[in-house]
C-alpha cells in the first residue's frame, strides 16, 4: 500500500540558512500535517491543512510556513535555520477524523 | 503538565513476557486514542486506534482505555525482540485534527 512519502530523508544546512521539505500524502487523503520531534522527544504538531486549507496550527514559529498545493503535496519552508532547529520533521496524513499515516521523515541538521 | 504523560523507560523484558505500556491524559475532550510504535529513524507506525472507553484486541495487542481515570494502555503478549522500539500513545478530540502525543517508552525484548 501507498505511504506518506517525505523528501529529503536527510539535509544538512547552515544556521541563517533556508530549508524547504517535501511531503506526498497517502491518495486520496484530505488532510496533511506536520510534525517536529526533537532527539528523545516526542512529536510536536507544528501545522495542518485540510483541502489545501490551513486548518490548525500549533508551535509553529513565525519563521516556517507551510502549503497545500493542488495536487495535495505539501511543503514545509525553514528559513533563517537555527541551531534548534535540528530534528526530525515528519508529515502525516489522514481521512477527517481518522487516524493519522506517517512518513519516515527528514532529518534536518543545522550547523 | 504535559496533557499525554508517558513513562520514557527504558524497559527491558524477557522474549515471551507480557509488556504493559501506560499513559495518563488531562484533557477530559480527548475521544479518540492511538498507539504508534516507532523503529530508529523510521516514523510512527499506527498500532491500535480506540474510539472512548474499552478494549481493543489485534493480534499479540491489545489497547485499553478508561476514560473515567484518563488511563490508557497497551499490552504486547508473547513479546518479541521485534517488538523493540519505542511505543507512543496519543489522544486526539473528534473534529480536531491534531493528536497530542506522550513522551514514548523505550521498549527491548531481551532474546
């Protein structure tokens, strides 16, 4: 069966930097969100969209944002990376009010 | 206070034993209960999903939810070492898309 795909598995950037992340849904699913989890740490919700719409949305800092594109594949933008910033990134994807399918994430390293 | 407390471990059992993994939750809106089982840099893996109070059986797991004392619980039968991993639980709110998840134990099945 298909699963959430995320791209890059792994990126390695400078602080001040910018990131971009990649994340392809489960078909048919209608609702995307991303996740951040820290070494040791469990996830923390950062966003969701539901149909392309932005449809919750938690510790995000104002320095990320996220979208929804047409064809339902959703981007995380980083910019001015801090040290911090480090984890890894996962997204998710669901039917409303089902549960949720996680991609294998990106390991976003800041030096 | 954490609305999904979770034990972090590490636990360590013997091959065959039966494993009880725990959780506590404060927020009484909570509806909806998962069990995510995640492998070293890999994603959440859906385990079990319940629905308000009672049992769930799937295979060697079973879930268990008492939404009277904010008490949840997996138990693993007839333990594996493939059952090696760290298991996260998590609450969600019907109509919300977010899920809040515990810290995750680290679980080894000793050989």
């Amino acid at each position: 069966a298909a699963g959430v795909i995320q791209s890059p598995r792994h990126l390695i950037k400078e602080k001040r930097e910018t990131a971009t992340l990649k994340c392809y849904p489960i078909p048919r699913h209608d609702t995307v969100y991303w996740y951040q989890q820290g070494p040791g740490q469990d996830p923390q919700f950062l966003i969701s969209f539901y149909e392309k719409m932005q449809s919750d949305k938690g510790s995000i800092p104002d320095r990320f944002s996220a979208q929804q594109f047409s064809d339902y594949h959703s981007e995380l933008n980083m910019s001015s990376l801090e040290l911090g910033d480090s984890a890894l990134y996962f997204c998710a994807s669901s039917l409303m009010n089902s549960p949720l399918h996680f991609g294998n994430g990106t390991r976003l390293t800041v030096t | 206070q954490k609305e999904v407390e979770q034990d972090p471990g590490p636990l360590s059992v013997p091959e065959g034993a039966i494993v009880s993994l725990n959780c506590t939750y404060s927020n009484s809106a909570f509806q909806y209960f998962m069990w995510y089982r995640q492998y070293s840099r890999k994603g959440p893996e859906l385990l079990m999903y319940t629905y308000s109070s009672g049992n769930k059986e799937d295979g060697r797991f079973t879930a268990q939810v008492d939404k009277s004392s904010k008490y949840i619980s997996l138990f693993i039968r007839d333990s594996q070492p493939s059952d090696s991993a760290t298991y996260l639980c998590a609450g969600g709110i019907q109509g919300a898309q977010k899920l809040v998840f515990g810290q995750g134990t680290r679980l080894t099945i000793n050989p």
